[in-house]
C-alpha cells in the first residue's frame, strides 16, 4: 500500500515536473535602427551575422513583420502592451527626447501611462520570472521605470541613446546612465552589447538552474547612434570605410552577443523548450548610421516600408516550422498575445490588445490573414494597410497607393487609378482614427518636416546597398 501511494506521489511529481518544464521559456532579443538589409539572412553580403543566420534556418521567417511605428519609443510603447500606443496617446514621437517640450497631459514627465498593461504583467501572471536588459525609452520618471511595469530584473538605461562604452565622467541626466535594478547606477565593465547578454545569460542560468519559466527582453541599443564600435569589431571590416564600417562592427557585436545567449540555451538543454524572437523597433536610418533598407524605400521615421517593415525570426519550441517564411503581414504588436498564449493563457483575456495569437497561422491550422487590415499614424500622417493595398496619407503631397507584394519598393503609385478603393481606405482609416485617444505630447510641425525631407532624400535605398564599401 505504502509503495503504491509512494508511486502515485512520484507519478504526481514528475507530471508537475514534465508541466512545469513544458511552459517554454521566452527570449526576445531586439534591435535597435537596424537596416532591414544589413543581414545574412536577407541576403547581405557586407555584414557578418552568423549566428542570427543560423537562427533564421530555425525559425520561421516574417517577410512581411512590422512594428507599430517607424521611430523607437512608439515602436516599443505598441510592442510592450501589444495595442496600438496612439489608444493611449504615445504617438507624436519619442519620451523624453525634446527637454523643452512639455505635455499637456504629462507636463515634463512622458512615458507609458502607468495604467496599461505590459507584457510583462501578462507573463508574470502566467508564472514566468520576467527580465529587462538595455534600452528602455518608454519613460525616464521613477513611476514609470520597467521594474514597476512587471518586470522582476532590469539592467538598462531608461533613455532612448547612450554611450557603448562606461562613462568616465558621470552624466547629468540619470536616464542615460546604466541601473542595476532601482537606482543602482552601475556603469558596465566592458562593451555594452556583450554587456547586456552577459546579464541575460546569467538570468538565463540562474532560472533553467531552479527550473522556472522564464521571459526575457533583450533590447539592445545597437545599432542606434552614438557609432561606437570595439577597435577588434572595426577590424573585421577592412574594406569598409566611415559610418558603414562603424554599423557593421556594430551589428557584429549584435550578432555575437546574440549568439551568446542562443548557444547557451543549447548548453542548457533548454533551446528547444525555448521561443526566441529576433525583430528590431524600427527601419534603418541611412542619414544616421548608414543602415541600409534595400529594397525597401525610406529610412526610420518614414512610413514606408523601410520605415516600418523590419527583420522578424521566431524560433518556436521543437523547432515547429524551422527554415520556413511566412508572408502575410504581422505585427510586433503580435508578440504579446502570442507569448500569453504558449504560456499557457487565454488570449480572449487579454484586454483591448491589437494583436493575435502567431501559432494557429504558422501551423496552418488558421489559413486566414492574421490582419485583414493595419494602422499607422504619427501627427497628420496616416497609413492603412489593407489585404495588399497601402494607403499613405501625407501632410504635403496628395495620398500615395500601393500595392505592397508587386511594388516592394514603393515605385509606382496607384492613386489614380483606384479612386474608389482610396475612399474607402481613407474612410476606413479615419474610423480607425475616430478610436484613439488625443497625443498626450505633441511636437512643433517643424519635426513633421524634418521626417519628410528625410523620407525624401532617402527614399531610393539603393543607391546605398553597396555604400561605402568600395
Ligand atoms: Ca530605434
């Protein structure tokens, strides 16, 4: 009787065990201004990315993955509550980047509103042990630091930009410093790409060690400006010269740092118990860090395609649907539902989010659009994507119509020849529009044309697929 009991109890206990270690672990590593051309696995010949390469042969590659706005703080405010951020007024542009301005609704302190959900509150929920490392630029203020917004461990700054390597003379602003935690100030002992995956790494160990599911971001700052790069990184690069030297050590760096923390899943044993999603927040910015987005047009900040269509990898647990793509539009705004739901939720729990749970579209056990439709919109510029129709509504030139799967590069415009189809893509647009709250920080009109005059001069990208490489 006894034995018998003692091996119900066993059974019970190793089933704990087999359920405890089928929720997969979650590993999101996410870059920053990356060009959408700047990648082995989409097909360049100038950087040296292996490790993502070899990520891409095992997970299923988006051709069509966007994020939610073509500039950093957006991007990450849509990502991270898996809702379109203009629902809550994080629109116009970043927080805090302009000092002088001042938000009707937040006065001088901008960021996340406190009261949405994050991400990182949904997986806590789910039992996950939830991690931050680098950066964060979703609110400088205490109030709305990541360790308040369901994140147990953070290392990062809260800024949008800072120096890769420590800083020797402490800067006057915090939110550019690194913090360990809460108000732990502590510069890095080396170059903050591998800085930050030496964090994640010992997260990573420290949780498969006491065998808790985990969920960790990843957010590099590489490749966004300051160009700083290690003199051993430069070096790989002898035919490059300039800005596209400094971007290529750069991604590099970003490449070995991901393979760090990818290789040490594997030594774990947990890389297939683990889901790793590789995407970055926004498009390239030619002007800035020589990023290239071939044969997309424009850079960051534009609603073209090079603005908002970005590299997008998901490794699934036992490898479902390894070396594969997937070619209906997704969104990052996807990624919160589909955490929740391999988690173990239920997404038709999740309040208000835009997003949809990705596995039924990749098993193929829903063969529908994940999105019939989706939206952009940043001050008078609006952007409807439809099937694949795109809508692109300008504050100085009559709307613009493409069609995205025959016209990748955005070269000829269709206005003219579907007028009904425009109306009703802008009426559709506008009802869209008639759900969001106002901005809860507006900038001057004059941002709104530094972003088209920069969309404009870059726009042929590829003119700079080669760059500075001869
Ligand atoms: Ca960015």
């Amino acid at each position: 009787m006894m034995n018998k009991l003692k091996i119900v109890f066993l059974l019970c206990f190793v089933q704990q065990l087999v359920i405890a270690q089928e929720k997969p672990n979650i590993v999101l590593l996410f870059s920053d201004d990356a060009g959408y051309a700047d990648f082995g696995f989409h097909g360049s010949k100038i950087m040296k990315t292996p490790n993502l390469d070899k990520l891409a042969k095992q997970a299923v590659r988006f051709t069509q993955g966007y994020v939610s706005d073509p500039t950093c703080g957006p991007s990450r405010a849509g990502l991270i509550t898996g809702r379109y951020q203009q629902r809550f007024g994080f629109e116009e542009n970043n927080v805090p980047g302009f000092m002088s301005a001042v938000s009707a609704a937040d006065g001088r302190e901008m960021g996340l509103p406190v009261e949405e959900v994050t991400i990182a509150d949904y997986m806590k929920k789910m039992g996950y042990t939830t991690s931050f490392y680098g950066k964060w630029h979703l609110g400088g203020d205490d109030r709305f630091h990541p360790v308040k917004r369901g994140f147990d461990e953070f290392y990062g700054f809260r800024g949008g930009a800072r120096s890769y390597f420590p800083y020797s003379n402490i800067p006057a602003q915090k939110m550019d410093l690194m913090e360990r935690g809460f108000g732990n100030f502590v510069e890095p002992e080396q170059y903050l790409t591998d800085a930050l995956a030496m964090e994640a790494i010992d997260f990573i160990e420290r949780n498969a060690k006491a065998k808790k599911p985990f969920f960790t971001i990843l957010s590099f700052n590489a490749v966004h400006t300051p160009m700083d790069a290690t003199k051993e990184d430069l070096d790989q690069f002898p035919e490059l010269k300039g800005k596209r030297k400094i971007v290529a050590a750069m991604t590099l760096a970003l490449d070995r740092a991901c393979g760090k923390v990818l290789d040490k899943l594997k030594e774990l044993g947990i890389d297939k118990n683990t889901l790793v999603v590789f995407t970055n927040d926004n498009g390239g910015p030619t002007d800035k860090n020589a990023g290239v987005n071939f044969p997309l047009s424009g850079t960051k900040s534009s609603h073209l395609e090079g603005g908002i269509r970005v590299p997008f990898l998901i490794k699934w647990p036992n490898n479902t649907g390894a070396n594969t793509t997937y070619d209906y539009p997704i969104s990052t705004l996807d990624l919160l539902p589909t955490f929740f739901a391999i988690g173990g939720g239920d997404v038709r729990t999740i309040k208000g989010t835009d997003g949809v749970d990705l596995l039924p579209y990749i098993t193929g056990e829903n063969t529908e659009r994940p999105h019939e439709v989706l939206f952009w919109r940043k001050d008078t510029r609006g952007v409807i994507r439809r099937g694949d129709w795109k809508l692109i509504r300008y504050p100085d030139r009559p709307a613009e119509l493409y069609n995205i799967p025959n016209d990748i590069s955005e070269t000829h415009n269709l206005v003219s020849k579907h007028p009904k189809m425009v109306k009703e893509m802008f009426k559709e647009l506008f009802a869209w529009e008639l759900t969001l709250e106002r901005p809860r920080w507006m900038l001057k009109k004059a941002f709104e044309k530094v972003d088209i005059d920069r969309m404009d001069k870059f726009r042929d990208q590829s003119k700079y697929i080669d760059g500075e490489s001869k």
